[in-house]
C-alpha cells in the first residue's frame, strides 16, 4: 500500500472510530426555561410552515434565534404548565411529581415553611449526576423556602424584603448541581446577582440573560473534563415582571417595539388595549426579543465548541404571561391559553426529527422522557408521576398511547398559625384541557362549586365565550371522567377529600 493510500485507510479508521465513539457517547443536555415566556411569543408561527398548526395568531416579536432553533427541532403545539406558577413547575419538572406531592404546591417565599424543595427527593438532577455528568445550573432557582441562612451574614435573610422570596441554597439542597450560579428569586433584571458553587455573591450589574449566557459558555469551554457529558439548565428571569421601563430590558430590543401602537402589539382577540398595564407589551416584548439573543448565543457556543450533534437542547418556560388577555392584570395563575400553555423546542439532531406535534405534554412528564432519551430509562425513580414520551419523541410514527387530556392546578394559601405563617394549602380550582375544550370548577373554602369556565377551544380560540356548564351535558361528564382520571393519578386533595363527588365520579 502506498503512503496516500496508507494515509486514507488510517483517515477512515480514525472517521469511523470517531462516529462510532459519538454514537456511544452520553448526549449532553442544555435546558434554557426563560421565566413567563408565553408561547405565542415565538414569531415561527406566523410562517408558512407552520399554518394550521395552532389556530390563533402568533405575537409582533422578533425571535430570529428561536425562529432558526424551532427548524431543526421537534415544536410541541400544546405543552402546558400544570400549574402554572414558578415554582410548583419547577418543582414538577425536577422531580417529575404533581404539586401535591413534589413539596411545592405554592410560590416559594418566607411565609410558607412547608413549601420547599425535599432534599429526600430524588430530582432529575441527582439521576443525571450519579450517572457521572457534569452538572451546572445558572439563574433563578425559586424552590426553596428562604431561612436566614446569607453566607456572608449568618442569621440574616439574602432578602431585605419582609415577607422574604430571595433565598440562599446550600451546598446540601443543590441536587446534584457541582457548578452553581444562582438565587431564588429577585426581580432586577439589570440588576441581578448570584451565589456561585462557594457561596460568594456576584452583582455583575449588567441585564441578567447577557450575564448568564456568558457564565454558560464560560463554563462550556472551561470544563475539567470535555470527555464527561454534562447537563446544564439555564433559568432566565426575563421575560417575567417587571416590564415597566428600561431599568427593565435593554434599549435595543425596546427600540424594535417603541414606536408602534398597542393596537399593533396586543394582537390578540381577547387582548384588552384599554388596560393600564398594555404598555407593558413593549417591555414585554423587548425582553422576548432579547432571551432569543441570548439563546442564540448559546447555541452558537455548542456549534463552535463542536458538541451541537450531540447535545440535546430544550427550549421551554415555567408558564405564560397573559399581557392583557381577558382583561387580567394576574399574568400567571390561570387556564386561559396565555398563562397554561408554554413554549416546548426539543433539538438532538439525527435523532429527532423535525415537525410539530399535538402531545399534551405536561411539567411531570419533562424528566422521566428526557432520562429515557439520554438512555437512563431504568434510573427513572419509581416514585415519578409523570409520564415517559421520549418513543414519540424519537418517532413520528409510534403507536405509543397518548393523553387525551392535561390537568389544571391552582392553589393558594391555607390555614395560617398565629404568628401569621402559612401551615396549608386550599386547593381552589381544578381543571381540565382537551385539543378541543377547556373546563375549569373553583370551590370556596366549604368545598362548594362557587365558579366555572368552559370553551370551545376549536370554535373559539381565544377562549371569548365561557359556555354555560350543565352536568347533563355528554361533553361536560367526559371532561369530567378526564379530570377524576388525573385528580386520581396526581393523588391530588380532590381525590383525597373527594371534593365535588356530586360531579366528580372517583
């Protein structure tokens, strides 16, 4: 053999070595959940491609990065928060458990004891760590209920607030994470900080989703050990409240948005441009335009640092932000489209294939599907409740049985002790979401149905008409068999208490 034909058969070993290695190699993961980032908020829909796939209007955003992200992922039409709060979704997705079972059914904030993050709980980052990957969490965390435990001042609170949300987590609560950037919550999106892996605070006084995008890809070409896989999770504030100035966004996104009317922006049929807080949209929209930078930023650095083929990337968010729709000031809290459904890109390419699908894919469902991608199916731990849809995920044609429905949760505060802390929680509504229907009952503290929203989601898309709800009705006892079917599966207090068994056969 000559020495050209030597230096070919030795190139095509070393090429088929390396396919082969890739083909071994653990997939990394990056998952970005900017906070209150609604779906609509993604401009892709509005494109040819994507006709027919929802059947309401995408927003007036610029999202070049995302618009990009979503053509070579798999773009989910119907994800939801089930609880659509910062907290009981974050909870939900780490621990791939219902609310009234992953610890966190409310808010986190000093006024709720009860309401934290297990550190018995076996969350999806601590199956990925004892799975030997290299773990790093940048940005909000928002799970556990704040002590005055500041690394700097023992026996103070991080939060000068009183009732106190900001909160310091130990080394001992970080699930897994071995490089740690982060703070519970702290609304200053130019303003921010955070506690890295040794607990200093850093206040970089530079808008947040620049600052943590340079931390991730700071820490991406600066790992100990490239050969180990890793799993980062980048939790953005914005596009979440405040959105009232430019204290709150960066001049450039608002530039885009500045000079057009409201009119133009709250495009929705059920948006209200009468409201005080439509001027928000701009703001708003300012800090969608400026995630997507950002994320784009990220996804360059895996490209650049050649691990993009083998690196699945999330796109997602805790829940929604209605700006303005139904004449809400409450951005979040609420089964009307805007604050239930959320953004969900999945990108592994040569593994997934890209085109949108309808699975009502909810927040317990994130981390036992993603583990079964990553081929850790059998460290799924048994006390999950959600549910594993990484064959439809893999395969536009699986036969796998899918929901026919997705369960609703609100919760607020419950019986207070004396000295005015929060001992419970009250379960105040549940509902249900169909492709076609939405239905949503609220009781009072006597167990009474007091409320009900119904609509036809197919004839009404913007959720205008709540339709009377009539227990006789064959469409309402369907609904109804879904939600008990859930209720149950969640081991829910209205199952437990069999609340409502008048309507509800459990």
């Amino acid at each position: 053999m000559n020495t050209k034909s030597l230096k070919f058969a030795m190139g095509l070993l070393t090429s088929t070595f390396g396919i082969s290695q890739a083909q071994n190699q653990a997939p990394n993961l990056i998952y970005v959940f900017p906070d209150q980032f609604r779906k609509s908020a993604m401009s892709f829909w509005d494109l040819p491609e994507y006709k027919g796939a929802v059947n309401t209007k995408a927003d007036p955003v610029s999202t070049p990065n995302i618009n990009k992200f979503a053509s070579e992922s798999l773009v989910f039409t119907s994800a939801v928060s089930n609880l659509p709060v910062c907290s009981p979704h974050r909870a939900s997705l780490l621990t791939g458990l219902y609310p009234s079972q992953s610890g966190v059914p409310l808010n986190c904030i000093s006024t709720r004891p009860f309401n934290t993050l297990p550190q018995s709980v076996v969350t999806f980052s601590d199956v990925l760590a004892s799975n030997n990957y290299d773990m790093a969490y940048f940005g909000k965390w928002h799970l556990d209920f704040p002590t005055p435990n500041d690394p700097e001042r023992p026996g103070n609170y991080v939060d000068e607030r009183r009732p106190a949300w900001d909160a310091y987590t130990p080394p001992q609560k970080r699930h897994g994470f071995a490089t740690w950037y982060s703070y519970g919550t702290f609304d200053e999106h130019k303003n921010p900080h955070y506690w890295d892996s040794e607990g200093k605070k850093h206040s970089p006084g530079e808008y947040s989703p620049k600052h943590e995008a340079d931390k991730v890809i700071e820490y991406l070409k600066s790992r100990k050990d490239p050969g180990k896989p890793f799993a980062v999770f980048v939790s953005m504030n914005p596009p979440h409240s405040p959105y009232n100035s430019l204290n709150d966004c960066m001049e450039q996104d608002y530039n885009i948005y500045r000079d057009k009317p409201v009119s133009k922006l709250l495009l929705r049929d059920n948006a209200d441009t009468t409201m005080k807080k439509s001027k928000s949209v701009r703001y708003y929209f300012a800090n969608v335009t400026g995630v997507d930078r950002e994320f784009g930023r990220i996804l360059q650095a895996l490209k650049e640092l050649g691990v993009d083929k083998n690196t699945i990337v999330v796109f997602s968010s805790d829940h929604g932000e209605t700006m303005c729709s139904h004449g809400t000031d409450d951005p979040k809290n609420q089964i009307y489209d805007e604050a239930f459904q959320v953004p969900m890109l999945i990108r592994w390419p040569g593994k997934i294939e890209h085109r949108t699908d309808d699975l009502l894919i909810g927040s317990p469902d994130i981390m036992p599907t993603l583990l079964s991608m990553m081929g850790l199916r059998k460290d799924i731990p048994k006390s999950v409740q959600g549910s594993d849809y990484s064959s439809i995920i893999l395969d536009r044609n699986s036969t796998a049985k899918r929901p026919q429905s997705a369960i609703y949760f609100y919760n607020q505060d419950g019986e207070k002790s004396s000295d005015g802390l929060v001992q419970s929680y009250f379960p105040a509504r549940r509902g249900i979401r169909t492709h076609q229907y939405t239905l949503e009952l609220t009781i009072n503290t006597k167990n009474e149905l007091v409320n009900t929203k119904f609509f036809d989601n197919n004839r009404d898309p913007y959720q205008l008409v709540n339709l009377p709800v009539k227990r006789e009705n064959p469409v309402i006892q369907n609904l109804l068999k879904e939600m008990s079917l859930w209720l149950r599966q969640s081991n829910d207090p209205w199952y437990k208490q069999k609340i409502l068994s008048d309507w509800i056969s459990y």
